[in-house]
C-alpha cells in the first residue's frame, strides 16, 4: 500500500494529448476510448438483473424510464469528463479540494458503499453466469469470482490503451450475443414504441429507481473524471464537443445493449406470462419460447462477458475514489480483493439461504442502493462544472446549468418519490421512525453539499501537501498543483 498523490491511472492517462489530436477528428477518436470504458458500468449484470425484471413484469411500459436515465446520465457523463479535462482533477479529488477537509470522509464512506453495492452486483451476476455454462454450484462460482478479473487486469496492466481494446472486445461480444437474442425473440415494433410512452404502473416504482441506478452509476462519474485529467495546456485545446459526441457514443450503444434486454424479456417472458424471479429461470425459459438451443448458451456468455468487463471498471473507480478522497493507493489487485471480499460475505448468506432467487432480488436491490447514492456525487459534479473557479473559462454556461440543475433534481426527486413509497409501506411506526430520522440526516448532508460554500483554491494550498503552489489554469482560474512525490511518500 502507498499513501500519497498521485494517479492510479496509467501514465497516458495524465499527459498530454498529441500534436494529431488537435483536429476534432482525433479528439473524438482519443475520447472514445475512456467513453467505452465508462459505458461498461451501464450494461453489467445489475442491469441484466433490472431489465429482465422490469420486462418480465411490465413488458415495454418501463422502456421510455431506461431511456430518461440515460439522458440523464449523457449529461453527468459529459460533465464529468469536462471536469477532468479542464479543470484537470477527478470528482474525488475536487471534492477533497474545494469542499471543508471533514467532508471527506463520509463522502467517502459513501462512494465505497455505492462501489460495493456494484461489485455485489458483478459478484452475483458473474456466479450465476458460470452456473448457467457449467452448471458449478452457485456458492463456488460466487467464490470463483473474487479471483475473475485478476488476469486481465494483470495483462493490461499500466497501458491504457491496451485497456481499452480488451474492453471494448467485451463489450462488442456482449452486444453480439444479446443482437443473437433480440433477433430470435421477434419483438413488436409498434409496442416498442409505445414503452416510450411515459406511465408507471402502481407497483413499478421500485424496479423503475433500480434501472435509474443500474443506468446512471456513481463510480462511473469519478471514473470519467479521472480518464479526462489533461495538463491544463492541453487541457485549453480540447474541444467540449468532441467529449460530448464520444460520451454520446459510447452511452447510446450501452442503451442499446440495455434496451436489447428489456425488450427480449417484454417480448419472450410477459408476452407468455412468465414472471421470472431468478437469471437461471430466465435462462432455461429461452430455449423453449424461443425454439433454439443457442439462445441459452448466448444468454450465459454475455451475462458473464459483462460481470468481467464490469469488474475491471469498477476496480480501477474504486482505486481513484480512494485515492481522491484519503489519498491512500492500493495495487489493483488489493483492491479488487478488499472490495470483493467486503461483497461475498452477503452474497454467500443469500445464496446458501434463498438461491439464485434470492441472488436477483439482492442485485435489483443494489442498483436501487446505487441510486439513492447518486446525488450525493451529482450534486458536486453540477458545482465544480459551474463554478469559474474550478473550470476557468470551460464552467458551464446558464443552459448548461439548466440541464445540469435539471438531471440533477430529476434523480433527487425519483430516490425522494421511493423513499415516500416505503415510508407508506411500512407498516411499523418504530421503523418508519427511523427511516424518517435516516432521511432527515441524509438530507441535512445534502443540503450541506449543495450550498455550502467552496472553498477558495486561490486562496490555500491543497489540503495535506505542504508547499503546493497554485498554477494558471487555462481560463485564468488557479488550483493548487502537487509537487512531485517525495520518497517518503
């Protein structure tokens, strides 16, 4: 373990772009690559696991909900990636700056709880996945799995760009199989377009908030930030709409992959009025409604290519939030290990208790878990992209602020309508009590990263590097830039 600054990324990561780069050709061609590794977060198995739910009971109605989410998350996507461009800093990072130094921690606290709800997600999906292939017992899969991503994240090792191609291999595979399954299953178009329609059905909220979390990620917005750093010359040069069209990109084909999945469950499962409760159901329904062997086979392989495409992401997020946050920096297979470990203890409960019917219901429930953490990371992102501050001449202009502001209170009010549904659920008074205390401080929180003040760059160094000394950012704003590490550190 190493405690100190630094990037977790690898080195090309940090540097500047190349002379060919300053054509807006190949600024979209050098950020698509950390695009496609972000819009990995956006289809793994927590999405599988929402959007099979959400088709097998809802059909197409909760289409146009997955599509709203991943408006909302084009527009924190782009936001975060300016961030990292311009102001040359990760979410985590920015965080530790410009807020109070006692905000750290529990924001803190907070990403690693969103981090392992997403590799308990990963975990179970991934066991499944090797259940469905090789029929292994589920329990040894979920142990399997803490070793799953060790190989690739040793052949890639510090080289991003070879990072990037193994990424974007999976992801391709992904795509192709569930294309395979979309074919087969023979949706109709016209009721496609009718789940655009906006409805939500009475007992579909809570499955509607999971594919909001499944969709707009927490991780994912300290990820994209951490790809983006660029020193601030080059930081100038680079285009906001080169990340935009990249972001969009890369987003759009991850709704595809998602819509892919909603649709082929809509179209097999509630038009033959299954309710699916477990991914291994689903995956032996297949072969039956659909007529075809391989289908089975294509839904096991792709479920699994996404729980490792995943995990990689999410290692190398976890590594910068702990890193921005209490500037402690961990190999990634450290990480990988500590993270997993601290998600196999309640995978292991529910999958020797309930099975991989319980294993569904704990995914659903850990995308619902990422939403309800999202503000508390939008809510900065929106401030450091706005403020002069921080982004110099790249702060977002009013409209931008408008869509900023308006993504923002549109996740806000969706985790504030389910916290309302469960208050009315609950049947005790005590534990509505403490829901309603949770709340309340939770919002307390949130009103405090919302409107307290930031804190001055121009004016301190940054906390805990003695001697950091403010540069020229390259809208005429100033941050503390680090000195080289000491050997110490």
């Amino acid at each position: 373990m190493r405690v100190g600054a630094g990037s977790v990324l690898p080195e090309d990561t940090r540097g500047g772009s190349s002379p060919r780069h300053e054509s807006g050709r190949w600024q979209f061609v050098a950020r698509l690559g950390p695009a496609v590794i972000v819009s990995v977060g956006y289809m793994d198995p927590g999405n599988w696991a929402t959007d099979l739910e959400g088709g097998a009971r809802f059909g197409y109605t909760l289409l146009w909900v997955l599509v709203a989410s991943n408006a909302v998350a084009l527009v924190l996507q782009v936001l975060s990636a300016r961030l990292g461009a311009a102001a040359g800093l990760d979410l985590a990072e920015a965080c530790r700056r410009f807020y109070p130094p006692w905000m750290a921690v529990p924001l803190w606290l907070l990403a690693e709880v969103a981090m392992v709800a997403c590799d308990l997600a990963e975990l179970l999906g991934s066991a499944i996945a090797l259940h469905m292939l090789f029929r292994l017992p589920i329990v040894l899969g979920a142990i399997l799995t803490a070793f799953d991503a060790f190989v690739l994240l040793a052949l890639t090792g510090r080289r991003q760009r070879l990072l990037e191609v193994v990424v974007a291999l999976l992801v391709g595979a992904v795509s192709c199989c569930l294309g395979a399954e979309l074919v087969l299953s023979r949706p109709s178009s016209a009721e496609v377009v009718g789940g655009l329609v906006p409805r939500m059905p009475s007992d579909a909220l809570y499955v509607a908030i999971g594919i909001v979390g499944a969709t707009v990620m927490p991780h994912n917005l300290f990820l994209h930030s951490s790809l983006e750093r660029a020193s601030g010359t080059d930081a100038g040069r680079r285009s906001p709409k080169s990340s935009l069209a990249a972001t969009a990109v890369a987003l759009n084909a991850a709704l595809l992959v998602n819509a892919s999945i909603l649709i082929l469950s809509g179209a097999v499962f509630a038009r033959a009025r299954y309710a699916v409760t477990d991914l291994d159901d689903a995956r032996n329904l297949l072969a039956p409604l659909l007529g075809s062997s391989v289908a089975p086979v294509l839904f096991g392989i792709g479920l699994l290519l996404s729980g490792q495409s995943a995990t990689i992401t999410s290692t190398l997020a976890g590594q910068i939030i702990m890193e921005g946050f209490v500037r402690v920096r961990l190999s990634p297979l450290l990480r990988r290990l500590v993270t997993r470990s601290l998600a196999l203890v309640p995978a292991l409960i529910v999958l020797t208790t309930r099975g991989g019917r319980g294993a569904t219901t704990l995914m659903i429930t850990t995308q619902v878990i990422l939403s309800l953490e999202l503000p508390f990371a939008v809510a900065p992102l929106v401030r450091f992209t706005g403020s002069a501050n921080v982004m110099g001449r790249h702060a977002n202009g009013l409209g931008t602020r408008a869509v900023a502001f308006g993504a923002a209170a549109l996740v806000t009010l969706s985790n504030a309508a389910l916290i309302l549904h469960f208050l009315r659920a609950i049947p005790s008074a005590g534990w509505r009590g403490v829901l309603v205390f949770a709340a309340g401080l939770t919002t307390i929180f949130f009103a405090v990263l919302a409107f307290t003040p930031l804190r001055d760059p121009e004016a301190r160094s940054s906390p805990g590097r003695a001697g950091a000394r403010p540069r020229r950012a390259p809208g005429g704003a100033r941050w503390p830039c680090p000195l080289p590490r000491t050997k110490a550190e």
